[in-house]
C-alpha cells in the first residue's frame, strides 16, 4: 500500500468529515432557500471527488478485487441491492416513527428537510443527484478505507470502526440518527466483503436514500 495513497485518503477523509458534520451543524439554524442536492457546484465537486477517488484507488496497488472493483456476478449484486435498498429503510420506518413520537429529541430531519423534493418537478433530479452522493460515499467507506485494508486489518474490528466513524458525522440528526447510520453500515459493509461488489452497496445505498424521500412524502401527503 503506497505512502501517497495513505496521504491522500487522510486528507480526503478528514475534509469530508469536516465538511459533512459541518454542513449538518449548519441546517439546525440555517434553511437553505433550494435544494441543496440540485446545486451545480455541490454536483460538480461531488463529480471531481468520485475522480480523485478512482484515482486514490489505483494509487493503492491493491488488487481491484479486494476493491470491488470487479463484481463476479454484477446482475445478482444489483439485484440484491435493489433488495436491501428498498427493505432496510422499510425495516427501520416503524421504529423510526415511534421514536420520532415518543423521544423526539432523539432524532433530527434537518438533512431530510434540506435535500425533500419541494415540487413534482424536482423528484426526478433529486433522485439523479443521489446516486453521485451514494457513489462517492461507498467508494470511500466501502471500497477504499475497507477494501484496501482487509489484507491488513482485524476486519471485523476495523468494520466497527468505520461505521461507528460513518454515524459519529451524522450527530447533529440526533442519536437514533447516528444508531441507525451505524447498523446500515455495519450490514453494507458487511455485504460488500460477502460480496466482493461496490456495485451492490452503491445500488443498496442509493436506493435506500430514495426510499426515505418516498417514505417521508407519504407521510407528508397523508
């Protein structure tokens, strides 16, 4: 594994962590007047970022494989994250909605709120713009900070360590918001290493994301 590839991922995750708690800390005092999923320079770095992390990938001098990179069966992983896409959030819906009753100081929808279609129009390029968003995420936490090291690592230790860090960035939702960031990404991580894939948790991740709109809008419109 290269120093330059260590480097990189270092400040990579240290500047999305940054970015990303700080973003949350913000939307509890501040409502963006759009959709912060549909501006330009929002899509336009998150573009450059799945680059440079294509490019920390193939700076690491692991195997593709271990990266996911390769899926041996692309059609059964698409499948199945269509499968955990659709039911994770369905899992999660009730017990979210009795928190969100009985302990709502428990749970926060301030990102919800910022990224929620606002018109019918919007439904379309928001669900486009997550798909970029769940690329660049599982690229990072999936592929390159858990691919890269199992040659390395006490893999299930280091599991547990990147989904405690995944939920730690999403505090400011509150700490049934953090929980339930920590087991997704214990069961994506999970797949991926069952798997071999990136493919199935982008799909799985994307999906799950969507879901949470729809989810949200019925509720909203009932």
């Amino acid at each position: 594994m290269s120093t330059l590839f260590l480097l990189g991922l270092a400040i990579f995750l240290g500047f999305f962590a940054f970015a990303t708690y700080r973003t949350n800390q913000l939307l509890q005092t501040w409502e963006p007047e759009e959709n912060l999923l549909l501006a330009p320079a929002e899509n336009l770095a998150r573009l450059v970022f799945i680059a440079l992390l294509i490019g920390l990938g193939l700076l690491s001098g692991e195997d593709p494989r271990l990266l996911g990179w390769h899926p041996q069966h692309p059609w059964q992983d698409m499948a199945l994250g269509l499968a955990l896409g659709v039911g994770m959030p369905l899992v999660l819906f009730y017990p979210s909605r009795w928190i969100e009753t009985h302990h709502p100081q428990w749970y926060s929808d301030v990102v919800l709120r910022s990224i929620r279609p606002r018109n019918q129009r919007e439904w379309p390029w928001v669900v486009l713009a997550l798909l970029p968003v769940a690329i660049m995420e599982e690229l990072l936490f999936r592929s390159l900070l858990l691919g890269a090291f199992i040659p390395h690592v006490n893999i299930f230790y280091f599991v547990i360590g990147i989904s405690v860090l995944f939920g730690l960035l999403h505090l400011p939702q509150g700490e049934w918001g953090v929980i339930g960031v920590i087991l997704v990404s214990v069961i994506l991580s999970l797949v991926f290493l069952w798997r071999e894939s990136v493919l199935v948790v982008i799909v799985a991740h994307w999906l799950m994301n969507v879901m949470q709109l729809v989810l949200d809008a019925t509720l909203r419109y009932n």
